[in-house]
C-alpha cells in the first residue's frame, strides 16, 4: 500500500525510506541487477505505451471513425473511446496473459510483488491509475511508478 513515507521518499531520494542506499533499481525488492526479472526501466515502458496507445488508435479509426493524430480533430467522445479501447487491452491483456502489446514487444510483463501474475483486483488498480496518467508519471528509487505502487505491482524484464 501506498503511505505518506512512500511519497515523502521519493522527494528525499536516495536511502530516505529505509536508511540504506540502493546500489541499483529493485536492489531493495530483491531484484537482479540487469537481464531476466530485473526491472524494466522507463525507456523501455515508454516505448511499450507508445505502441500500445498506437495500436489503439489504429483500432479507433477502423472500429469508430476516431481520426488518426495529424489527421483531424478528436472531439471528447473520441478520447474517451480512445481511452477505453487502452484501458480494455490494459485490463484484457495484462489480466490475462500478464503483458500489452506494447509490453510483449520490448519484452516486458507486469507481475505481482511476490513474483507471481497480477491478480485482477491488482491489474484494475493499475489500470484505473495508469489512465489517470499523472500516478505513472511519478515513480521512486526502484523504478515503480505510482500506479504500481499502490496495485503491488511491478514491470519486470523477460
């Protein structure tokens, strides 16, 4: 869960939550320094959402007419199916097979904090946050944004 010394942390830096300071990201959650099961850093993320928002808005415009980016204005109504076409994949896949698209494609997956697959309630929490899209801009000292932080969840590397 998410407490008051979680976000104080992160303004802190380094060592500020436990007193000891991390050599590495996910050094503290018993984490691998690089390769397999280490965590997945931002550029990687970054480049997973952007192909999963990408796919998105290629299912937009076929299935619902959204225009594409450059191509025309997006009225509100086109967001939002845009944002719930995102959120259904995020729900869909990461419920079920514990990566996106976009996650498959730069060989990420999303786990528990115990290494096991999310579980749904988890894989809701992060959904809801992370199309809230400011709890995945702020993260700590081991590379969590805050939306996995408070669904107990983490971005590993396959």
């Amino acid at each position: 869960m998410v407490d008051r010394k979680d976000l104080g942390s992160w303004l802190e830096g380094p060592g500020s939550r436990s007193g000891a300071p991390s050599a590495y990201p996910g050094e503290r959650l018993g984490m691998p320094r690089t390769g397999r099961g280490s965590i997945a850093r931002f550029g990687r993320r970054l480049v997973g959402v952007v192909i999963d928002w990408t796919a998105c808005q290629l299912i937009a415009a076929a299935l619902f007419d959204v225009p594409l980016p450059f191509a025309g204005v997006a009225s509100g109504n086109d967001t939002l199916i845009l944002l719930g076409l995102f959120a259904l994949e995020q729900l869909l896949l990461v419920g079920t097979a514990g990566y996106t698209l976009g996650h498959r494609v730069v060989g990420l997956r999303v786990l528990s904090l115990d290494g096991q697959r999310a579980r749904p309630f988890q894989v809701v929490v992060r959904t809801v946050l992370l199309c809230l899209f400011l709890p995945a801009m702020f993260w700590d000292k081991d590379g969590r944004s805050l939306h996995d932080k408070a669904a107990g969840t983490l971005i590993v590397r396959t």
